[in-house]
C-alpha cells in the first residue's frame, strides 16, 4: 500500500499565486488532517476533517482552504500565497480511537 | 491553554550514553501523550505513546502528571538513533480525531 501520498514534493511560488496542495490515501482511513513544520515551532494544525463532507479549523487555518468530497482526498488550497506560508506541509490520516497518524512525505513550498 | 514544550532544540550525545529527552505539557484533563520521530529522509512516524506502556527500539517514556512531563529515555544511544523526535498532545475532547498539538521538537544527534 502506498499509505499517504502528497504531491508535489517541492513547489516554489511567488507572492499572491494560489496552488492546491494534493494529498490522497489509500487505508480507508476516516480522519484527514493538513499540518506546517516551521524550525522551532513544530508541527500545528491546519485544518482537519472527520469524513467527507466535514472539515474544520485548526490552530493556524488562515490563508488556507479545504474541502473533503471522498474519504480518499483531502486538497489543502493556498489561494493568494504570502511568505509566511513558506513552510514544510504535511497530510495526515487515521482511523477512530486514537490510533497513530499516518503522515505523508511533506510538500516542501517556498513563497518569494 | 494546552501546550507541549520541548526545552532542548538539539541534544548531542555519544554512542553508547545514556539519552533524554524531555518534554513537558500543560493540560487540564487527563492527557493523551505520544512520542514521533522523524529519521533522515523518511516519514514521521509514532514511536510510542503513553497508554501502550511499551518499549520500541529500546526507548521507554513515563507520563509522570505531577510534574507534568513525558520525557524520553534510553539508556545506550546507537547511531541509528539519530533523527527529529516529536512530543504529542491529544487535544482536549478530540481523542478519536487524529488532532495532535506538537513540541518544537528536539534533535538527536548520536556520534560515533
């Protein structure tokens, strides 16, 4: 099984460009969630969803957009890109009860 | 407010010593704790987490709630060893969602 898979793996863009950033899974799995890695600050939360059809806000939701049509995809928008979304994003996925996070390789974005 | 601080941006040790790594929370109910690693060019991926109560690759992590912490040890650090280590929080109320409030994260650095 190929788990998660994002794509791209690396995108430059410049300041006020939109992309979608692509995430799919291939493990059923019902709990869908986008984060950003930034030196020294970890990981934080996007936006998360819990099935097709709901999504919800995270810690850091703002300048991003998503939509969860099929349990398989969950699409992380950048609509007008800022520098400050230059940033390591990674798509994650898990079944109830806590289970472990399935994390994605990362798509790497660099905003100039 | 619900936090995880990891105090150590980078630990360096030698092979063969002792290793910790700490982490600390901030929680008001009773919490929900993880440890992820992320090794050169692979995908983050959980190491341990509290209520397991198990050791992987010789690590252990006790949640002590009197102080607060989840520190990661081991006694003999290998080379292989070395990599990106995560502390993880459930998010109050969200135990079957996946939502996950993470540390700074800590570098380990083993040298030979």
């Amino acid at each position: 099984n190929a788990g998660v898979t994002q794509t791209p793996k690396f995108q430059v863009l410049k300041t006020g460009q939109s992309m979608t950033l692509q995430c799919a899974q291939d493990m059923n799995h019902e709990y869908m969630s986008w984060y950003r890695q930034d030196p020294g600050m970890g990981l934080r939360l996007i936006h998360y969803s819990v099935g097709a059809g709901i999504t919800d806000q995270g810690e850091v939701p703002n300048g991003y957009n998503v939509s969860r049509s099929t349990t398989e995809d969950f699409p992380l928008r950048l609509l007008s890109a800022a520098p400050s979304q230059t940033s390591v994003y990674f798509c994650a996925s898990t079944t109830p009860g806590n289970s472990p996070l399935h994390f994605g390789n990362g798509t790497r974005l660099t905003v100039t | 407010a619900q936090r995880v601080t990891q105090p150590e941006k980078l630990l360096s040790v030698f092979k063969g010593a002792p290793v910790e790594l700490k982490c600390n929370y901030s929680y008001s109910g009773s919490p929900e704790l993880f440890w992820y690693v992320q090794y050169s060019r692979q995908r983050l991926q959980l190491l341990l987490r509290h209520i397991s109560r198990e050791s992987i690759k010789g690590f252990t992590a006790d949640l002590n709630k009197g102080e607060t912490s989840f520190h990661l040890k081991k006694p003999f650090a290998q080379e292989e060893d070395s990599a990106m280590y995560y502390c993880a929080l459930s998010y109050y109320g969200s135990s079957n969602t996946g939502k996950l409030i993470f540390g700074q994260g800590t570098t380990l650095q083993v040298k030979p």
